[in-house]
C-alpha cells in the first residue's frame, strides 16, 4: 500500500525501517529514510498518521506515545 499518491513510498518500507533499521520516529522514517519529508512536507504531513499507527503497533506505543510522536514530527515537518 502507498503511503503518498504520487510518491513510490510503501507502508512496508516503514516496517523495515523499524524492524531492520532502527528507525523509532515518524521524522525519521519520513524524513532521513524515505526522505519524502524534504521531497514534499504536505505529502509527509499527509502521510504522518498512517507512519505513525504502523510505528504504534510494531513498537508497542500508547496511545499518548504516539500523539507525542506525532506532535513532534509536526514540529519537524513545519
């Protein structure tokens, strides 16, 4: 599955970057491993939520994790 129209990045490029890479936030997935975070921020921005509940679920965040997370990786793409 995409996570961006027009962008080739996939929702298993962010598993691997957890599980093989030891990527730990949405900014850096979006940003120093797919690098869409520079390509197009509004695309990253779009793409945040669904990065962020892959992250949730594979590194076991609470609810109020990944809000933070999400916060932050806000910050970073603004």
């Amino acid at each position: 599955q995409r996570l961006s129209k027009g962008y080739p990045f996939l929702e298993a490029e962010v598993l691997y970057a957890v599980r093989h890479e030891f990527a730990l936030t949405p900014a850096d997935v979006l940003g120093r491993r797919m690098r869409l975070a520079f390509l197009n921020a509004k695309e990253a921005m779009n793409a945040l939520p669904r990065v962020a509940d892959l992250m949730q679920k594979e590194l076991g965040w609470s609810n109020d994790q990944k809000a933070k997370e999400i916060q932050k990786t806000v910050s970073f793409l603004k």
